[in-house]
C-alpha cells in the first residue's frame, strides 16, 4: 500500500482553467513512474476500465442484505478490555464488514459511525483493531443504500456529520488508517455504478457524498488533519491527493481557506520528495484555489516572508535542474504564482531577493552582460521555455507598479532589454524562435516598454529611445514585405499588416509624452516627429475607410493625444502643424454623433481631436483664421447641438478660447441649426439643462425661487461647513471648473447680453440669470466665508455688519433679477395680450365683409326676382343721385342725365360714364358718347385671329 501511494504519478491537469495558466498543456506532466493509481484527477482510468469490466447490465448482480444487530456491537465494544472478549469484538467486527460489503445503509449510518469512534479508541492499545477499522472504513467509500428517494433528504444531517467523523479520523495514530480514510474520500469522486446491487435498495447518486462532504466541511478537517502527518511523506502524500480532488469545488475550497491551506501548502513546497509529487499536488491545489476563490485572499495567505522564500527557493532549484518537460512546466506553474504575489503589495518580494530574480531572469538574453544570478542559465527553443520568457515580461509590468522595485529595474538593464525589440522583423530573435513566436515576443515587450518607460526616463533618453521609435514607426506604415501572425493576444489586428507594431510604439510614446517633459518632447520635434504623427495620423485614416476597427481608432487617438502634448504652448511647433494639421483635424469633428455610442472608441477618439484642437490651433492666428475658413466654429457648434454630457464641456472651452480671436464672434452669431435655433438659444438651453442636473431650483417659468443662494446646487447644499485653509480652494470655486456655466457666462460676455435675435421670453428669462453669474458666484463664496467664520469664532461687531451687508447685497442682487424675470413674463404676457387683440379685429372685420357680401348677394336676388323689389331699388338710386348733387346752382352748369338709354338689365349698372363735349371753336359734330347701345364694327380677318387664339 505504501508502495503505491510513492510510485503513482502526479495527475495531468485540466487544460485551460485559468487566463494566466499557460494555454497548451501536455498529457504527461509527471515522471516515468508506475501507473499503479492512474490519474489523480477526474478517475478517467478507473471509469475506463469500469467500462470494459462492467457493459452490459448482465454483469450487475442483485444480493440479498444480510442483517447484523449493530446495538449488539455497539454494546460489545463498549466492554471492558480481555484476551477472549477482543476475539469476539474482532469477529463481530468482521461480521459487520461482511455484511454490508456492498455498501451501507442510510439508516444505520449513525450506529456505523459510533462503532468507527469505538474502535479507534481501541487502536491506541490494541493494534490488532486497525485492520478491522481499515475495512470498515473502505466501507465508506461504496454508495451509500437507500430505499426510498427521499432517503438522501431525510438522512442528509446524519450523512453530513458521518463523513465529517472520517475527517477526524485522522487522530488515529496509525498510517494505514490514515491512507485508508484517504483512499476512501478519493472514492467518492469514482463515478463508476457498482458492480453489484442489493436486493430492495438502491445507491445513492454519483455527486450524494460530494455534496455531503461539503455539508460536513471535510476539506477544511483534512487541511487541519496535515498538521499531523507533516512528518509522514507517504501519509502526508495521500492528504494532498485527498485535498486535490476536493479542491474541485468552490464551497471546499472557500472551506481549505479558512484553515490557512495555501500558507500551509506553500511551505511544503521544498519538503525532502524523490518522486517529485509533493511539489506537483500542493501547486495544483493553489491552481484551485487561486480559480475558485478569492485570489486575493490567497495571495495574502502566501504573502508570509516564509513562503515567499519557499517559492522562491523551489523556483530556483526547477530553474537550473529542471529538464524535463514536467519540470519546466511546473516552473512556469510558480512562476504564475510568483507574478500574483508581485501584484500584492504587502508580499515581501523585494525583501525576499525574488524580484531581483525575476528581473536578471526576464533580461539575461538580451543583456550584453548577464546578472550572476543566473549563471549557467540556458533557454531552449521549447514552448515551455518560451511561454516562461512571456512570464517574466509580464512580471517586469507588475513589479514597475511598485515604486521600491524601479532600482531593480534600471540596474539590471531593463530598458536596454526591452528596446532590443524595437526593430523591423527582418528575421527571428534568440534561440531561434520562430516568426510567430518572436513577434509574440516583440509585441508583449514593447507592450511593457508603455508600462516602464516614464519611470526610467533617463535610461529613455540614454538609449535613444524616441530615434528607435521614430524610425520603427517609419518601417510600420513603409511598403515593406512583411505580413504580421496576429496569433497572440497583443496581435489582435495584426494579421497580414503592422498594426499591432504600430499600436504599442505609439503607446509607448504617448505614456513618455504624458510626462510632459520639455527635454523628451524637443527630442521628439527636431527629428521631425510632428510631420511623421500627420503622415501616421493619415495612413491610419485611409486604413479606416477601408474597414473601422477599435485598433485604428486606437492608433488614431494615441497620434492626436501625442501632437497636443508635444504642441502644447509652444507657438513654433503649432505653426509646424497649422494647415495640415487643421485639414486632418476637420473630419474627425465632422463625425457623425451616432457613432458616438458605438462603443468602437468614436467617443475617445472625438475628444483625442477636440484636444488636439485646444492645444494646436488655439493661440496660434494663422491656424485659427484657417480653421474658421473652414467653418470650424459651424462644426464645433453642430457638435454641441448633440447636447452630449462629456463634449460639451470642452467644446465650450474651445469656443471661449476661440473668442479671443476678433473673427468668432460672428461666426457664432452666424450660425443657424434645426429650426433655426440662433447660438445664444443653444447656450441658453444647456444652461437650463445643466441647472436641472445640478438640482437648483427654479419656478415653471424658470424664475428665481431662492434669493439667498439662486445658483447653488442641491449637492453643494447638502456639504457640511468645513473650515478649509487659504490655499485650498472652496466648493464653490471647485465647482466653477466642474460645470459649464462659468464657460457659458464667458461666451455671453463675448456676445453680448443684449440685440439676441430670436429669443423667446423663456430664454430671456434664463439669460437675465447668467447675466449676473458672477455676482452671484461672489455671494456664494461670502457666504462660505461667514460659515466658516461662525464656526472658528465669533466676528467683533463691525465685521459682523460687514458680512451682513454682504450678504443683503447678494439677497438684493436675487431679488433685483427676479424683478427683472417678472417684468420681462409680464410684457410678454401684455404683447401675448395685444397679438391675440390684433388677430381678434382681423377676424372680427373678415366676418363682417362676408356678412356684408352675403347680404348685397340677397338683395341682388330680390332684385332680379321681385320687379316691385327692383323699382323700389331704382327710386332709391335716384333719391341718393338727387341728395348728392350740390342744392346751390352755377349760372351756365351743365346738367347730366344718369339715365341710361335703352338699357334692357333688370341690375344696377356698372361702372358708365358719359362725356358730352360741345367744342365752342371747331364746330366739330360731337364726339358719339352712348357707348352702350353702340356695337363695334370687326373685321372677319380679327374675328378669324380671335378663334385662332
């Protein structure tokens, strides 16, 4: 049995079960060892062989449950201690064991488990007990009977508490009792059916003592139970195998962590074992602890100074004497375990002397003069070797998050290491990786170089770091013969271009350029680095067109991020940008705003170029008067029409800087969105709306409610007094650069307050409160004032009128505007009055002409149908004729006639006059005056033209 439990092999472990294990896995993990237990995972072996022994339900057998009277033993055992009684306590025991060889019933379960207390009380005196138990205890490891369903329910306490006793088993001063108790836990993971089923009952379910040994919190018993076997190898061997399998669940595991197993596994790590298990078992249960816990909870538990040089010191030995396949990959395993604990700051990794290790480790290749730390050290082109050298990458980016391990970086050439990878992939690297290996390489180091640059910026500077970069980016958007893998996950993009290349240099240089460092970024411009950003910026741009990724989206971002550092305030390298610049910059704010949301980084990208604009075109004329040309300002308030909560605020900005240019203020007054909406409607909205997010209150028709404080915010009333010193600014001044209405009031200072066409009384409203922002942002810091002076001391006499005053003129200042607010509604509401006067008369006087239309139209109808009626009209006429002819007569006055002759209508005629001329000289005959009886002559030649037309 101890043979065995020495030559079983490690199990190979499941594949992919964590994002920083290593991907590619193989089968055999352990040495050439005798396969007498199988794997120790999963029981695939067993079930296998199960299969082959077992098809077909003609090998199941049915047996008939023998009956045993267990009180009897019960009693037996509990009897004093003789030679002859011992023999029947043993046979009774044999007989027990015989019983229930099949398996044992739920319901004797509390009486077995009293006879198992029994008799490992006897062990300590009589050794003889020990096979008994042994074979009792196998017992537990068959399927439980039950003979109802509804048995496992109803006997799950008794079940959970039984296999909690096998735990405390444990005390048991005897090996094989120990092994056997761990034999019989592994079992419980064999899901093989039994080979023979009792007759009236029925085995519990494959997953029942699973789930009861959670119940029972076994696994945490077990880790205890370590304690006493810590000198035993085989014993100790069988608990971690034990452990293995029941780490496989997240309750067991959470269990084991409260029993501290990852401290007390990791100091077994360099326990005396030649067959190498302990090292294997203990690191694959941290693998299921890591996985299915709280890995932070694990890396505290390991973060001991004891246990770092544990795993350090296993690290090392696997490191120089580890060639087997096995022994790399488990390497690689600690490794993993190593880089958890560099990202716990509380674990001793630099005190422990790791860190040093893993940095010498992470460079030796790539350093001129290797660290002694890792002399005699040789790599192979294996996977394993190379998966640990994309280990130790990743560890240099954890351990440059701790500023005490930044020594350890500069002085083991980390930068010069990392550098060797920015070159073009003219042909593999070291030890003869292959393309797709070395690209790997060279994209997850220069992935780090993003990570370690700004901290090493001498060392930066001193390799020459921006003429490397300058020169790698160049061959990235050359014609160059180079198509990329893209396998690895830093070479997402990069299939068949450079891409990826191109996006972690630019990462590199934007993390640099962050720093803002004049000695950095003049480097940068006298090798020309702004022209070649343009000319990335536009082969990124073109590559869009083609297909949009978040990649290039990426790419372009990073390149307008890094020309606004570098241009910043410095009027020589905006002129270097100013007309290219501005062309390029155009499109990205025409963006349509629906991508804003497509998650792709339109977002990120729109206020890359927005940044971009603040800090290369702003402050330098000629680029700005370019950028109006282009009806910059028009876009820019477009863009602000979308009302989007994390532009405005900067495209605002941009429009206050803009004003200082003399040619913005009638571009904004210019512009016209939908509906005709002026610029100043625009702004006057997005106050309201900003007032409405900040929670201040105001009456339906946006008045002033509260005089005291007629612009604080809900937020800001809720804050405490809190006396703050003179050099830290108040809530009050904070919040001026946190919202938008400061920049709102400044663009109205610019455009005036005053002639703002199309604005509605609502509007007016609103602007009479932005007109005198500022005299309220001035109460408000008073009234800070006085609280804090409340609350320090109390203000002489005189001071305290001073503030009172102060604070009245801020109240008259609420009260003034409010005024204002009503007499602007009131002759709103008067000229509202007079509009709707004005309409009424117009609609009053077009009812009338139709009353006055339909009455001529009936009394033309009474004319034409009553001759009577049209008599009458007649005398009518010839009565108003009459009564308006003058009464007083001029000698020699000329009397018409308004009769006309030969009329045959019954309706008054139209509009006739007849001109009688008596020539006093000429003698001429007089002109023919009776128009209306005469006919016209045509002519049959007119007639003809008539009909014609």
């Amino acid at each position: 049995m101890a043979t065995l439990a020495v030559t079983e092999p490690p199990a190979s472990r499941a594949p992919s079960l964590s994002p920083a294990r290593s991907p590619a896995r193989s089968p055999a993990r352990s040495p050439a060892l005798s396969p007498a237990l199988g794997p120790s995972r999963g029981g695939g072996e067993r079930r296998r062989n199960a299969l082959d022994a077992g098809a077909g339900l003609g090998a199941i057998q049915d047996t008939q449950l023998r009956s045993v009277d267990l009180n009897r033993v019960i009693k037996l055992l509990q009897d004093s201690n003789s030679k002859d009684l011992e023999k029947e306590q043993l046979k009774s025991l044999k007989k027990v064991a015989k019983c229930f060889e099949n398996g044992l019933p739920l319901k004797d379960l509390a009486q077995i488990m009293e006879i198992l207390n029994l008799c490992a009380e006897k062990i300590n005196e009589q050794e003889a007990f020990t096979k008994p138990l042994c074979e009792l205890i196998k017992l537990c490891g068959l399927p439980f009977q039950k003979k109802k369903f509804s048995d496992e329910i109803s006997y799950s306490t008794v079940v959970s508490k039984f296999i909690a006793q096998l735990g405390y088993l444990m005390r048991v001063p005897s090996s094989e009792v120990r092994i056997q108790i761990c034999k019989c836990i592994i079992s419980f993971y064999n899901t093989e059916p039994p080979r023979k089923l009792v007759s009236g009952c029925q085995p519990t379910s494959a997953n029942y003592k699973i789930q009861m040994a959670e119940l029972g919190e076994l696994a945490e018993t077990l880790v205890l139970s370590l304690a006493v076997v810590e000198s035993q190898l085989i014993e100790k061997l069988w608990v971690l195998k034990a452990l293995q399998h029941l780490s496989s669940s997240g309750v067991n595991c959470r269990l084991m962590l409260k029993a501290q197993a990852a401290s007390r596994l990791c100091l077994y790590l360099n326990g005396d074992d030649p067959s190498g298990q302990l090292v294997f078992r203990s690191s694959e249960i941290l693998w299921n602890l890591v996985e299915n816990t709280s890995k932070e909870e694990v890396c505290n538990q390991l973060s001991s100074l004891e246990c770092v040089h544990t795993l350090k010191e296993v690290f090392e030995d696997l490191l120089m004497h580890g060639f087997r396949h096995y022994d790399r990959q488990l390497r690689n395993d600690l490794l993993v375990f190593a880089t958890l604990l560099a990202e716990n700051p509380a674990a001793p990794m630099i005190e422990s002397g790791f860190a040093k290790l893993l940095i010498a480790l992470a460079t030796f290749t790539e350093a001129k003069i290797p660290s002694p730390l890792v002399k005699g050290l040789k790599l192979t082109c294996c996977y394993e070797d190379f998966e640990m050298k994309k280990l130790l990458f990743h560890v240099i980016g954890v351990l440059s998050k701790d500023p005490r391990a930044v020594q350890f970086l500069s002085e083991n050439d980390v930068m010069p290491a990392l550098l060797y990878y920015v070159k073009p992939n003219q042909k593999p690297g070291f030890y003869e990786w292959s393309a797709a290996q070395y690209e790997e390489l060279q994209l997850h180091a220069i992935a780090i170089l993003a990570s370690v640059a700004p901290l090493l910026i001498d060392k930066y500077m001193s390799c020459q770091a921006n003429t490397l970069l300058l020169v790698f980016l160049e061959w990235c958007i050359g014609q160059d013969a180079f198509f990329g893998q893209g396998n690895s996950f830093h070479g997402t993009s990069g299939r068949g271009n450079k891409l990826a290349q191109m996006r972690y240099s630019l990462r590199v240089l934007r993390s640099v350029v962050a720093l803002y460092n004049d000695a950095v970024n003049l480097n940068l411009c006298d090798q020309g680095a702004i022209s070649q950003l343009l000319d990335i910026l536009k082969y990124a741009v073109n590559k869009s067109k083609e297909k949009e990724d978040a990649v290039l989206l990426e790419i372009q971002a990073d390149v307008l991020f890094i020309l606004s550092a570098v241009c910043k305030n410095d009027l020589l390298r905006n002129e270097f940008f100013s007309y290219e610049g501005v062309d390029i910059l155009i499109p990205f704010i025409q963006m349509d705003p629906k991508k804003l949301c497509s998650g792709l980084g339109h977002s990120f990208l729109l206020l890359s170029a927005l940044d971009c604009l603040w800090s290369c075109v702003l402050g330098f004329y000629i680029a700005e008067d370019y950028f109006l040309e282009k009806q910059g300002i028009f876009l820019l308030l477009d863009l602000l029409a979308v009302k989007q909560k994390n532009l405005c605020n900067i495209i605002l900005g941009i429009l206050v800087e803009f004003c200082d240019n003399p040619k913005t203020t009638s571009h904004i007054s210019t512009w016209r969105g939908e509906k005709d909406q002026t610029a100043a409607s625009l702004l006057i909205q997005l106050w309201r709306q900003e007032e409405l997010d900040l929670g201040i209150k105001r009456d339906r028709y946006g008045r002033i409610v509260d005089m005291k404080r007629p612009i604080t915010s809900r937020f800001q009333k809720q804050q405490e007094v809190s006396p703050l010193p003179a050099n830290c600014p108040s809530f009050a001044i904070m919040e001026i650069s946190e919202s938008i209405q400061a920049k709102l009031y400044l663009l109205f200072c610019k455009l005036g307050f005053e002639n703002l066409p199309g604005l509605p009384a609502k509007d007016c409203v609103t602007l009479a409160i932005i007109q005198h922002y500022i005299d309220f942002k001035v109460g408000e810091v008073w009234s800070e004032i006085c609280a804090e002076l409340k609350e320090e001391f109390k203000p002489i006499e005189s001071d305290e009128e001073a503030l009172k005053v102060l604070s009245e003129v801020s109240e008259d200042t609420g009260r003034k505007v409010a005024a204002l607010q009503t007499a602007v509604l009131e002759s709103q509401h008067q000229q509202e009055i007079q509009e709707e006067q004005k309409t009424y008369k117009k609609i009053k006087a077009i009812h009338k002409q139709r009353e006055m239309l339909n009455k001529s139209w009936e009394n033309f109808l009474t004319r034409t149908s009553n001759y009577e009626a049209l008599k009458k009209a007649k005398r009518l006429q010839e009565k108003s004729i009459e009564a308006s002819r003058p009464k007083l007569k001029t000698q020699n006055e000329a009397v018409y006639s308004t009769h006309i002759k030969g009329l045959g209508t019954t309706i008054g005629s139209g509009h006739l006059v007849t001109v009688k001329s008596t020539p006093p000289l000429t003698g001429r005959p007089l002109n023919v005056t009776e128009f209306a009886l005469r006919k016209l002559p045509l002519s049959e030649e007119a007639l003809k033209k008539d009909q014609k037309h």
